[in-house]
C-alpha cells in the first residue's frame, strides 16, 4: 500500500478472485494488539461489494451509501469469477464532484 500510495488493497482467492479488501485504517490494529503474525483473513473487511466499470458515479455512490462501504472493488464483466480490475472510493467520487469538467458542477450553473 506504501508503494503504490494506496489507502486500499484487494484480496483474492487462488483464483483471482477479490474476496476482501484491507484498509490502511484495518492495518493500525496491528500496531494497537502486536497482531503482526496474523492472516491477511483476519483483517479484511468482507463479504465485498462489488460493481461493474460501467456503473455510474452516482449508482456506485448511491450503493456505497445503502451498503456502509467506503470502496467498491470493480471486477471484470467479462470474467465470471470477478476478478478486479480496480476499487473505487468515496474520496474517488467526491474528487470527480468537484472537477470543473463534472456533470454536477455543469447542472449548478
């Protein structure tokens, strides 16, 4: 996560398949309880939500809000074991809300 300046990684399964996702937030109790010879199960948030690179910002916002997720991990439409492709956050949404170029800063003026 340091690496690539994510605040977010996905788990997979053997096959590819996104099972979890861990947050730089799940990671402090690992500071907190000396939980560092644990299992990356241990600490994903899961069941995942999931969603398609189609989806609009405003659906994927509106599932975020009716599921209590901050991150969506978008998985391939063309694969039928979902295997993502990448995630998007609420912080992702918000920073498009606010680009000059957004459909909801052109429906204001």
């Amino acid at each position: 996560m340091n690496e690539r300046r994510s605040r977010s990684i996905v788990v997979v399964d053997e096959a590819g398949r996104a099972i979890g996702v861990i947050t730089g937030f799940d990671l402090l109790s690992l500071y907190e309880d000396d939980r560092s010879g644990h299992a990356v199960a241990e600490l994903m948030r899961a069941p995942l939500i999931t969603t398609r690179a189609a989806t609009s910002l405003s659906d994927a916002a509106e599932l975020m809000l009716g599921k209590e997720v901050h991150r969506l991990v978008v998985v391939d439409p063309d694969d039928a074991n979902g295997v993502p492709i990448g995630i998007v956050s609420t912080s992702d949404i918000v920073a498009e809300m606010v680009q000059e170029r957004s459909l909801s800063q052109r429906a204001d003026n």
